[in-house]
C-alpha cells in the first residue's frame, strides 16, 4: 500500500461513527453493577435503578477489566465476596466500592457480615483490584480453612489475599482503602479458651486475622507483589491484624539460612490498628516494602474494645509489628504503644533471618516486651532516630497480668541470637550482624534490662540518650556473658551514649561502655507520653556532641535498604534539618527559654 492509499483508508475511518470505533475499544466492555440488600434483587440487570441483591450474585459474574462493583452504603450483605481468578489491568482494575453514602467523612461504608465464612472478601490468583469503603465482620459460624490446609491453621479473615497452587506467575497490585475490619474470630464467643496457647510461638488454635496476605505456592519464582493498605482501621482481631506470609524455598543453607521472599512491594499507610488479640503487623517472607503513618495501639490485648470485657478468643500476645525472614522494610513516622503479652510483645521487633530492616522516626510507648529487640541471624538492620518511653517494662514471673504469668523479661535493648524452636528443643543460636542503633531517644522509668548476645559480629551502640530514671540491670543468662574472662565478640562499638549517671550502664557482659557522656539532658517534659515532651534544652551537652557512624568491617552500611539513604541522615524525627551536624538523641535540641 502506498502513502497515498494509507492516508485515504484513514480518513475513512475517522468517518465512522463513533460508536462503530469504540465497539473495538476495551473501555466500553466494561460494565458496572450495583447491590443494594434492601431494595434489589438478583433478577434484576444490577444497574443502580435496578441493582442486584447479594454478594453471592456478584460471585457469580465473569468480571473483566475494568468493571466496577458497587455495594449500597448503609446496606448490610451476608456472605463472603469472592474473587477468584480474576484480573483487571493496570489501566483498567476491577473495582470494589460504595455508592449512595457520604463518603466524603469517610464514615459511611457497605457492611458486610462474614460470620461462617473463610473470609468477607477472598482474593484469590488474581491482578489488579482495588477496594475501598467497605466494613467487614466475621464473628465466629462455621469452621473454615484454606484449600487443604490442616484443621489446627483453620483460619478466618476480614480481607484474604493469596495465591494458590499456581507456578512460575505473578499475581498482586492490589489495593484496599479505607476499610473497617473488626471483630474477626474463628469461634463464637463462648467456645474456645486461649488457655495455654498465649505461651507457644505464634499460637496453635484457630485465630481470625484482620487482613491476611499469603502465598501458598512452593513454587520460587511465584510472586505475590505490590499490596497497598492505606486509611483503613482494624481492631478486635483474635490473632494479627495485618500479616503477610509465604512459603519459602531454602536457597542457601549455610553459613546463615536465607529463604527466597515471595512477597514483594507491601505499602501500609495511614493505618489505625488497635486492641489487637496477637500484633498489629507480621511480615514473613516480605521483600522491598514501606511502612509509614500508622498507629498501632494495644496489641496483645485480651479485652474486648467496644465492652471492655475480657475476650478469651484472642491469644493475648504480640508485637506491634514484626518482620521474619524479611529484608529491605523501611517502618517510619509510625507510633507504636501498649503491647502486652508474656513474651515478645515489643513496640517493634526484628524475629530471625532478617536483612536491612530500617526503623526510624517512630513513637515506642509503654510496650511492655521490649524497644530494640534484634533476634539471632539479623544483618544490617538499624533502630534509628526513634523515641522510645518506659517500653520493656515487663519483669519474667510477674503473674499479675492478664495472659498470667509473663515468662520472659522485657528489655530495653536486646542483641539475641534466638533462631527458632524444633519441637521443644530451641535450635543453636546464631548471633546477629552488623546491626545499626543510633540517635535514638530512650526515657525509662523503671529498671531498665540489657542484654547483647556473647557471639555477637558487629554492633554500633552511639550517640543514643539513654535517660534511665532508676538505672540498668544486665541479664544474667550465660549466653549474654564473657567466656572464661574473656570477650567473644567482635566489632561491637558503643561509643558516645549519654546516661544521667556513670553507673547507668551495667559493667557485666560484653558490650564494654566508651567515651560514655554524663549528664540531664534536660527535657522539655519528663514522663510526657509525646515525641515533643522529649526535646532536650541542653545544648552544651547535646549540640554537635554526636560522632559519624561509619559502615562495620564486611558491611555495606545500610546500602541494602531501598529507601534508607545510608548511614547518614538529614532530619530528625520532628524534621527539623540537621545541616550535616550531629547531635545525640532523635531531636535537635532546644535552647532553655
């Protein structure tokens, strides 16, 4: 065809109607249906005139790209919405959402009621969909598991997002916004006691989950990528709130375990995740992921928050995040309070076989377990910037807890080298390496507990402000102690921390104290519960007083973290710019007025 020829067939296309042209468009295959439980009925085109009636209607569409599901605000939807194998496109998602509420107070939602069901909205090998203003519950019913998943990991779930048996492929971009998940239990009230439960690993009962993000495939190249949680609050939750995990194939056994990361690209913005029966958040088998904004309060709780009474469904135990086998997370601007439970249960924790886990500009308040707790075979993470309040506050025995008896000691800083349990018998330990704390702010009004793993590889300790109100006592397990008089470790480097007192850090173990600074730091509000309570008056002791911390011998500083920027840092936690100095403690100083 010459040009000529092509430029005369054109301009008979253009002639066409338009509607002759966008019959070959994919925007006009898309369709939107509309459910409403009061007035609909799934006889009808599900139009808004005329909408549908119930989720199970939905269910049973063949979706394509770009179509939209909207359920009546206001309107209450027995059942379970599932969308199972199917995918919209990055241009053209499938949608999840409300009409005919007030949305813009973020208040009115669709409700949906699961009880009995495996989830109130299952998401399953399936691309690109977004859902937003929905209110889920799903308060006990019928026992429900996963595929052929073992009756002891029977599960139920506000919202399930997991890819099963499926190889070699890509599922994700999903995003859910503006959610209400809540009350979410695999038994009814009354039938099952936690009892015991609270003192295994992760609990071996059947828990309910608020958001649950699983790939089940064995398959190593199977990814489940680019999950987006944003706006949303989850609370009353038998176990986790948010989790993510995956079955991971081995892919180098020694010197130090790694597991391939089969979830990759998590968001988590903006969230509000409270009174939580287990954490807030467990990441395992996550890679490259952001978590950022979010309030997460009173985790491992055992009360129910909307009757204040106790709720024995939920396990009573748990960090307000935690990552496992997971590398590359950046958590900052998150605030993290009130955790209990008889062990772990910290603000933040870092489990096993973790890389480049950065935490900074965050709020830790009154967890009992723990501010910095570093489990064993960790590398190149860092606690950095943060402020941390009365956190580790728990005593090992105390029984005047509503778990009962707390079976660990809660720490304030903790290098561990605890890998995990085969059956009851614990596995060798492997000490971490090369972790990064630094320009933290940390005010303890008890005994402040310690501990650093005797085989420890690499530790920067600097230019933290440890105010502890009633000194530190160092625990006196043989694994955090010198062997034979003589110290294990190597390239621990604490260094240019100020205490109130010289005797502030304890002279036992093997984290040897240098170049300590002596001194009040002179707060703006002791025993405030704010980051601002915390702004220290005394320039001459704090200002520019800070050293640079470099990478550690074998170390890549904290290159290995996408979105960290390195060792150095150029604002503190309030964002006010450093301009290159160094200071001690997470927040510029403050001239006394």
């Amino acid at each position: 065809m010459n040009k000529m020829m092509y430029l005369k067939d054109w301009r008979k296309m253009v002639k066409l109607p338009l509607l002759s042209i966008l019959i070959f468009s994919p925007v006009v295959l898309a369709q939107d249906y509309y459910v409403a439980s009061h007035f609909g009925s799934d006889e009808n085109k599900g139009t808004e005139a005329k909408p549908f009636a119930s989720l199970s209607k939905i269910n049973t569409l063949a979706l394509k790209p770009g179509d939209n599901i909207f359920l009546k605000a206001g309107d209450k939807f027995n059942g379970s919405l599932r969308l199972l194998n199917k995918s919209g496109s990055a241009l053209q998602p499938i949608t999840i959402s409300t009409f005919g509420g007030k949305l813009e107070d973020n208040n009115q939602r669709a409700y949906i009621n699961a009880a009995g069901e495996l989830a109130g909205i299952e998401i399953k090998n399936s691309r690109y969909i977004n859902v937003s203003n929905i209110d889920i519950e799903a308060d006990g019913g019928k026992p429900q598991q996963i595929t052929d998943r073992k009756a002891a990991q029977a599960i139920r779930v506000g919202v399930l997002i997991y890819i099963d048996k499926k190889y070699n492929q890509t599922y994700g971009h999903i995003s859910l916004d503006n959610l209400k998940i809540h009350d979410i239990f695999h038994y009814s009230f009354g039938d099952i006691d936690r009892a015991g439960d609270v003192n295994t690993q992760n609990g071996t009962q059947a828990y309910g989950y608020g958001i649950h993000l699983f790939n089940r495939s064995s398959g190593a190249n199977t990814l489940l990528t680019d999950i987006s949680i944003t706006n949303s609050e989850i609370y009353d939750i038998a176990h986790t709130g948010i989790k993510a995990t995956a079955n991971n194939p081995r892919i180098q056994s020694t010197p130090y375990p790694i597991l391939k990361k089969l979830i990759k690209n998590i968001t988590l913005e903006n969230n509000l995740l409270h009174d939580i029966g287990g954490p807030g958040i467990m990441f395992g088998g996550v890679d490259g992921s952001l978590v950022s904004h979010n309030k997460i309060d009173r985790t491992g709780s055992s009360l129910d928050f909307d009757t204040g009474k106790y709720d024995a469904r939920k396990w009573g135990r748990g960090s307000g995040m935690w990552t496992w086998n997971t590398n590359d997370v950046l958590v900052e601007y998150n605030e993290f309070k009130n955790a209990v439970g008889p062990a772990d249960s910290a603000g933040f924790h870092i489990d096993f076989h973790c890389s480049n886990i950065i935490i900074q500009y965050n709020l830790s308040l009154n967890n009992e377990g723990a501010f910095i707790e570093i489990l064993g075979n960790n590398r190149n993470n860092s606690y950095r910037y943060n402020v941390s309040i009365n956190d580790g506050y728990r005593v090992k025995g105390d029984k005047n807890r509503a778990y009962g008896k707390a079976t660990h000691d809660g720490k304030t800083l903790w290098l561990s080298g605890f890998v995990g349990m085969k059956g009851r018998k614990v596995n060798p330990n492997i000490a971490p390496v090369n972790n990064y704390i630094y320009n933290n702010t940390v005010y303890v009004d008890h005994v402040a507990q310690l501990a650093v793993h005797q085989e420890t590889n690499g530790a920067v300790i600097a230019n933290n402000i440890f105010y502890f109100k009633q000194g530190s006592y160092y625990l006196p397990q043989k694994r955090y102690q010198l062997v034979k008089g003589k110290n294990p470790s190597k390239n621990l480097i604490m260094t240019n921390n100020l205490f109130l007192t010289a005797k502030d850090w304890p002279e036992v173990g093997v984290m040897k104290n240098n170049a300590a600074i002596i001194g009040d730091p002179l707060f703006v509000e002791n025993g405030g519960d704010t980051i601002a309570d915390y702004r220290p008056t005394n320039n001459a002791l704090i200002a520019n007083k800070g050293v640079l911390v470099l990478p550690l011998p074998n170390s890549n500083g904290l290159q290995g973290n996408s979105r960290s920027g390195g060792l150095t840092v150029t604002k503190d936690i309030l964002g006010n710019k450093l301009n290159g100095k160094v200071h001690l403690g997470a927040i510029v100083p403050k001239a006394k007025e």
